[in-house]
C-alpha cells in the first residue's frame, strides 16, 4: 500500500562564501531547528535521518543531528555528487510512501572551499574517467576543471545546433539576480545587465564567469510525514509530494557523443516523463520551478528536458519572458544555483524549501501568483537526476 507524503516543514540558513560560514555541524544543526518549528514537530517525533553532503567524512550526518540529540534512530548518509540533497529527499519520501516510517527527516549540507570543484582523492580512478574520455573524444583533451569543460560544451553544443545567442545565455543570469534580489538567504542579490555578464571574464564555451554558479557554503532540511501522522500530531500538512523520479546515465549519455547528453539531458528528461506519466501531472500544469542552473547553458537545455519548451525552443522562450514572473512559468525564484549559491549537499533541500514556501504562499516580495504545482529539478554528474512534483492542498 502506498501512502501520501507530506511536507510538514523546512528550514534554509542563507548561503554564503566559503570561509565566513559556520561548521558543517553547526549549519546542519540550524537547517534541522528550522524545519522542526516551521512544522510544528520535536526532533523526538522523528523516526529517520538521511543527511547529505559531498565533502565530508563518514557519519558527518550524525555529527550534525547529535546536536539536537542521541535517539538511537537510523541516520543515513548520502553522496550523490550535486544531487545529494534530493537523493536524500528522495530516500525519505520511499520511507514513508512505503510505510516504513512516518516521520523522516532530509538534510543537506556542504562547507566548502573556494575556487573549482576537484578530486579529492588523487590515489585512485576518478569516477568521471568515463566522461572526460567523452568529451576528449569530442573536443580534444583540455586542462579546463570538469564541470566547467563539461557545461560549457554542452552549451556551445545547443548554439551550434540551435543558433541560441550569447545574449540568451547571459540572460538566464540576468533573470537569476533579478530573483535573487529578494531572496535574503541568496548569496548574490546585485542585479547584473546583459552587457555585465557578457563582459566579465570567459570561462569555456558560451560561459563567462557571471553564468557559473560559486562556491558555497550552507544547510537546509525538510521534514517529511505521513498524512496519518501528521494530523495526529497537529503538524502542517499543506503542501503534498506528488511523486519523484530517479534517473542515472543511460547508454545514450555517451554513445550519442554530444556534450548535452554528456551532462545529463537524457536523464532529465527520462525522469521529467516518467513523473509527468505517473502523476498525471505534465509541464503545462507547472506554476513554478527550482531547477538545476549550475551553468547557464544548463538551465537552457533543461528547459527542453522537462518539456517546459519544444526542442530547440530555449532560444524564444527566454526572448519571450517565459521563464520568469509574467510568462509561462517561473523559473528559479529562489535565483537558483547562479546567484543562491549551490552548497552541493544543500541544494535540493534548497529547491525543495523554495517551493514549500511559494506554494503556501510565504514567498514574500518573489511570490508565484496563485502557485499550486510546482516542479523540482536537481542534477549530479557521474550521475544522478531527481524530478520532484508538490502540490499545494
């Protein structure tokens, strides 16, 4: 028997620059209070923990919520490169949609260091050998840091086989600190023109450095309940998770030799239409999105991923104002990983968090109109993807 998931609560500490952030513990700690009494629960009430993060040693989950206390539950610790957050998400929601639990709690945190992301551990294979042989294949070899090189490409990719204009990518960060601006917990919130982010300096491919999402530190946690458990509790139950789906690479990822599958187009979009057949629910019901723009050349091609436009339609979507407050759907009001920042462990639970709140309606001056659906979407290389549904009740 399945049963329905609710989210009872969240909590989201603003993001900051490595190096002015409390310890990994400490933001941890702050992301689970905030979510407690956003949902009206006591750490005690919770029956299980999956707490994610990327760079870390073992059991960092249990330093984190031994601070609110010692219960003996099950923590689980989650690494699942940029998808972290809503792979530990996605391991609550099974727990309580299968009756395992009622009560579950996902956290996500990441204290990080300044500058590109990189291997950790020198002394053994690198597990995204398979895709930089890739894109050597494609592009010759490079000493550009992995994501960037990955990303960049795939971006050129989608402008030589699309016409998408430098500008149309500039604009997504553009559009990402004009969001930002009124979200206190983001980390950028100066707005940027067209010509500021065209300007500063080049990156790889289509990127210049104001359409990279930085380095951040941060925490933010959900909790998760059963319909049963939440009413017997008095907990809020406004907000539903309609369904998720999990996807990793497919052979296509690298047979089709193209940047874009390289970075995981096939997996969003494998995971967008199987939620979308599930649920019931397509991409013309859709009020509101956090999605996954580590890169600006990202949010382009997920938007085609998650059908929000025709193949090849990024280019007037964004012309058009589609993606944001007066078109077809909002994307990123959070200002998402550009200009929020992508604490990499954090980050789902960050989208998820921005969600709840703009489908309660808590959303302040960056409110939805009238949102009820909304749609979340978070990526890993090597890999992983998480499509996740809510609805407001």
């Amino acid at each position: 028997m399945s049963h329905e998931v609710f989210v009872s609560g969240v909590g989201m500490i603003p993001f900051v620059k490595p190096g002015t952030s409390g310890t990994y513990q400490e933001m941890g700690e702050q992301a689970v209070r905030l979510a407690l009494e956003d949902s009206g629960a006591s750490y005690d009430q919770v029956q299980q923990v999956y707490a994610g993060y990327v760079y870390g040693d073992s059991t960092c989950g249990q330093a984190a919520v031994y601070r609110l206390g010692m219960s003996g539950i099950p923590v689980i610790n989650v690494n699942n490169n940029c998808s972290t957050g809503s792979t530990a998400l996605f391991l609550a929601r099974q727990a309580i949609e299968g009756g395992v639990a009622e009560c579950v709690l996902a956290l996500g945190f990441e204290q990080m260091n300044p500058g590109a992301l990189g291997a950790v551990f020198e002394d053994r294979p690198n597990p995204l050998e398979k895709f930089i042989e890739s894109a050597d294949e494609i592009e010759g070899k490079s000493e550009v840091p992995v994501a960037l090189r990955l990303f960049g490409g795939a971006g050129l990719e989608h402008q030589k086989k699309y016409g998408t204009r430098d500008e149309t990518f500039a604009r997504v960060s553009q559009k990402a600190r004009l969001h930002a601006k009124h979200n206190p917990r983001a980390i950028f919130r100066d707005e940027v023109s067209i010509e500021e982010v065209l300007s500063s300096p080049p990156m790889h491919g289509v990127l210049t450095r104001l359409q990279c999402c930085p380095p951040t530190c941060g925490a933010a946690a959900a909790l998760l309940t059963s319909e049963k458990f939440a009413k017997k509790h008095g907990l809020r139950s406004d907000v539903k998770m309609t369904g998720q789906s999990m996807t990793t690479d497919f052979p296509s990822s690298f047979e089709g030799k193209t940047m874009m599958q390289i970075v995981g187009s096939d997996m969003s979009q494998a995971a967008a239409n199987d939620l979308y057949e599930r649920t019931g629910i397509g991409p013309d019901d859709v009020d509101v999105v956090e999605l996954h723009d580590c890169f600006t050349s990202n949010e382009i091609i997920t938007y085609e991923a998650l059908q929000l436009t025709e193949e090849g339609g990024s280019e007037q979507f964004v012309s058009d104002g589609d993606n944001t407050y007066g078109g077809k759907v909002v994307v990123n009001p959070s200002g998402g990983l550009l200009s929020k920042g992508h604490p990499l462990g954090a980050t789902g639970l960050g989208q998820c968090a921005e969600l709840v709140w703009q489908l309660r309606g808590e959303a302040g001056p960056r409110q939805v109109e009238g949102a009820r659906v909304g749609l979340q979407h978070n990526l890993g290389l090597g890999g992983a993807c998480v499509v996740s549904l809510y609805q407001k009740m």
